[in-house]
C-alpha cells in the first residue's frame, strides 16, 4: 500500500519516470502469466480467450529501459 501511495504522487506530480515503469513491469511479471491476468478483468476473459499473450511480452521493454543512461 505504501508503495502504491508513492507512485500515486509521483504520477500527480508528472514524476513518473522509466524506472517507476520498471518496477511496475516487474510486479506484473510477479503475478503470473499475462493471459490470466487479463483472464481476472471482467468481460477480458472472454475477448481474449483464442488469443496468445507471449509471457516474454516486456522483456523487449525491460532490455531498452535496461540500456538507458540516467542522462
């Protein structure tokens, strides 16, 4: 809860950066797998049962947010 606190003022305050998105991506990957994620939203279930959600999905997102330099 306290971690969800912080990133709501930093999003208020437009502080959100590529690391905060980091973080994000990584307690997603935490979860499970993205197909059962989106299996537990009302109505998404259903739309997406005949579709296939890599489970690699962010690692292309990771690798790019990982080659950045602060500047």
């Amino acid at each position: 809860e306290e971690e969800a606190r912080k990133l709501q003022k930093k999003i208020a305050k437009n502080k959100f950066g590529f690391d905060d998105f980091l973080k994000q991506i990584q307690q997603i990957k935490k979860m499970g797998n993205m197909k059962d994620l989106i299996g537990m939203i009302p109505g998404a279930g259903k739309m997406m049962k005949d579709v296939d959600i890599d489970d690699d999905a962010f690692k292309s997102i990771e690798a790019i947010i990982h080659s950045m330099t602060p500047k």
